[in-house]
C-alpha cells in the first residue's frame, strides 16, 4: 500500500519514526509529511533516512518526488497540486495527532500540509491521538474526536500507562508502531460501504451529489513561440456533456483545452493547453470526481525540443524536420489510479473500416469503462460539426449506436450509458458511491 504518514507535534513523534521502518519493512511505500511543529521532535532528516524519499512540512514547497512514492517512476511533470501525495496514498495515518491538530482537523483547517492533506483526501484517513491525558480528556478534545469519527475518520483509542511528562501516568501514549501499521493496512484494505443502485431524482436530476469531470478541446504542442501541433477538435461534444450533465444535477468540472466556444453556466472550468498541462490539471481533479468523461482530443506525440523565440524560415536557424517523443496517454494512467466505482469514459475518432474492432481494443487496453466511437472519415458529423454520429462500446454490452442526432441529443444518451453503467457496478457488487 501506499502510506501518507503525517506527523504532528508531539514526544510521541518518535513513534511515527519506527511505523515508518516497520511499514517500509513490510513492503509498502511510505512518505511521510510534518507540521512545523513536529519538527522541534523528529528531524526531516531521520524520515527521509528512513523513507528514502523527501519530507515536506510546507503545502508551498515543491516536492522533489513530484508526488511519487519510493520506487515509483519519478513523474514526467511537476504535479499542479500540492496534494499530489494525498490523492496517490492508499490510506493517510496522522501519527501522533497532537490535540491542536485535532481541533484544526475537526474545524476543517487547513493551514499546514498535514490538516490540508487531511482535508483532500479521499483515501481513509486515521488519527492517533497521543497527548497529556488531561489535554485528551478535556471536553473540546472529546468532542472533537466524536466530530471526527463521525464524519467517517478512524480514530485510534490511545493507551494508558507512562506518559512523556516525568512521572505522570494516564491515558494519551500513542499506540505501538506495529498496532498502528496494523490499524492503516486493515482500513486501507477496507472496501467502501455499499450504496443504493442510482434511482433518477424527481425533475431528471439523477446526477445530483455526483461530480462529473469532463475534458473538452484539443492540446496544442508548442514547436516554437508561435507555432504549434494541434488538432481539428472544437470541444464541442464536450461543452454539450457538461451542460447535459449540470442540468441532470452533477457538480461538473470542465477542462478545456484551446476551446474558443462559450462553456455551459453552472459549471467550473479550467483551461490548459498542452497535453502536458491537461495530464496534470486530470491528475489534481481526478481523485474527487464520480465520472470522467474523457472528450479531449490529446496529442500523442509533442516537439522534443520546443524552440521558446520564433523560428525563420532561411537560414541555419531553418528547420527542415521537428522530431518529437510521445505525450503520457492521460487516461490510461488515471485508468490505473481509479477508486472502485469511479466511471471512466473514453472517446476515439477513428478513420472507416474496422473503427468499432480498433475501438474496443483501445477500451480494454486503456482500462475505462466505455469509449465513444466516431467516425471522422465522414465530412457531415464528428469534428467542428454540431451533429454527431456515435457507437457506443462497453466492455460485456452490446454496442449501442446512436444515429445522426445533434450533440446535446448524443450528450443526453451518453449520461443514459453512464447511469446503466454505475446501475451494472452496483448490482456486481462493485460499489459505487
Ligand atoms: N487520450 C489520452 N491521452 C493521450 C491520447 C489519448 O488520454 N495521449 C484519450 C483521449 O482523450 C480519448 C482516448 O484516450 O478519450 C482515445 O484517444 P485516441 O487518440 O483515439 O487513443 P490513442 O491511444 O491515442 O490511440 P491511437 O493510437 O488510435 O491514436
């Protein structure tokens, strides 16, 4: 698994030190992150020794790891987040958490990287509370421990015995490093409780509390300061997803790339260029969201060496031939980071005959659930065009073709798929929030 530890102030901070070793020894990836305060116990330096990765105490100090765990690829880009660790960790264990971090936690602060983690993730996250017994028997403790455990977090029950402060006894030691590996490896390997197959809402509003995350547009990849390899994608089928899924309810989250058209009201967008930035901007937003909806049209290839002045046409300066290297497929490395039941739909603009068999390769060697298949060989649908013509693939169901229809129609039929989709995970028992 992969373990966040956050470490707050407090003598029990030694204790993370040794959960730390144990965890590593047990074969999982450890990083670990500290409040300020935590510091004046355990050094930085004795983690990363004992992790083999950075430590970071600050949400604005730029992870050499990129987000990466120990022995992981060292990622392509510098995430845009600063929750990059968060969102990869399998389960997030603060310990010790100190009471003040309690209380910051339980108030929904998020003022240092470890209450800020806390907040964003959507691993399980467990506190370890480890204290003065009186600081922990103090009501606003108490209360907040009940604010936290039933918002969902585990909180451990501390023990009774020798505390730090000579010669008192009591109940606040921070459990045994083993107890406490033993408490992150049973919740991260805890399924998410069962829910309901979706039933739709009065007034067609079956997507409401779902946050749907759709990209829209074509990646534009820099050869020089003025010019670019991009593609014919307007963004239009996207922007008639969004605007399908916000009316149905969904908390809709668009990212456009180089889409000149007006977005939906109602919905939040973010604008990227490159395929480099919309892979980073997926990376931030994919952990939260329900359903992706995956209409960019993404460069597979981008210059190796962008030039950042403007290229002449004469002269020694004047190319004859760009080389380029491959861009990250974007979905199928969100494919490999997916929360049970999270929906993945792909969409694949494929050239005449054998399109629907090249397609259903593509969905199976990409891991989504669906992909959208058009067929760009013809003139009157598909690109810059607002009608659409469109195969539906699952990976068991039968294709379901959608004829020449305006694209807020294919949109509506899409969202259809979507739901048939979370109905299907949620009666198989895999289940979906
Ligand atoms: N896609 C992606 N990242 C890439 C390329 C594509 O996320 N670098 C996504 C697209 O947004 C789309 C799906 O993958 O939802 C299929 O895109 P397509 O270009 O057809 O797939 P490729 O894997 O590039 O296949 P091909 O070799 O046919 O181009």
């Amino acid at each position: 698994m992969r373990l966040l530890l956050g470490v707050s102030g407090g003598i029990a901070a030694y204790k993370a030190l040794e959960t730390a070793r144990l965890a590593i020894r047990a074969g999982h990836l450890v990083r670990v992150i500290q409040t300020p305060a935590s510091r004046r116990f355990v050094g930085a330096a004795a983690f990363a020794g004992i992790t083999g990765a950075p430590v970071l105490c600050s949400e604005f100090e730029p992870d050499p790891a990129r987000g990466s765990y120990p022995g992981e690829p060292l990622p392509a880009h510098v995430p845009i987040s600063h929750l990059a660790l968060v969102e990869r960790a399998d389960v997030y264990l603060i310990a010790p958490a100190s009471a003040n971090t309690l209380a910051k936690l339980a108030a929904g602060a998020a003022d240092n990287l470890v209450t800020t983690a806390a907040l964003a993730a959507t691993c399980p996250v467990i506190v370890a509370p480890a204290m003065n017994s009186r600081m922990y028997l103090h009501s606003a403790t108490q209360a907040n421990l009940a604010l936290l455990a039933g918002r969902g977090l585990v909180v451990l029950e501390p023990g009774e015995g020798e505390l730090a402060s000579h010669g008192e006894r009591g109940i606040g030691r921070l459990p045994e490093p083993a107890e406490l590996l033993a408490a992150a490896e049973q919740a991260a390997t805890q399924a998410p409780a069962p829910a309901p197959a979706p039933a739709p809402a009065p007034g067609g509003r079956d997507f409401s509390g779902l946050r749907v995350l759709i990209t829209a547009g074509g990646t534009r990849e820099p050869i020089d300061s003025v010019r670019f390899i991009g593609n014919r994608s307007s963004g239009r089928m996207g922007l008639a997803l969004a605007a399908a899924a916000a009316r149905r309810g969904a908390e809709v989250t668009l990212i456009l790339a180089n889409v000149a058209l007006t977005p939906p009201a109602g919905v939040r967008v973010l604008r990227v260029s490159t395929a480099a930035e919309l892979a980073d901007a997926c990376r931030a937003e994919f952990a939260a969201c329900d359903i992706l909806l995956m209409a960019a049209a993404v460069a597979d290839f981008r210059p190796a060496a962008p030039v950042a002045h403007k290229l002449l046409k004469t002269g020694p300066q004047a190319p004859s031939t760009v080389a380029l290297e491959p861009t990250e497929d974007v979905l199928s490395a969100l494919a490999e980071r997916r929360r049970t039941g999270q929906i993945l739909v792909g969409f694949a603009a494929e050239h005449g005959a054998g399109a629907l068999a090249r397609a259903q390769a593509k969905l199976a060697r990409k891991g989504i659930d669906a992909i959208v298949v058009n067929d760009v060989s013809r003139a009157d649908i598909g690109f810059e065009s607002d009608a659409n013509e469109v195969t539906i693939l699952t990976r068991d169901g039968d294709p379901e073709q959608i004829a020449r229809a305006a694209k807020s129609d294919v949109a509506v039929r899409i969202l259809d798929r979507v739901q048939h989709l979370r109905a299907a995970a949620a009666a198989s028992g895999s289940h979906v929030h």
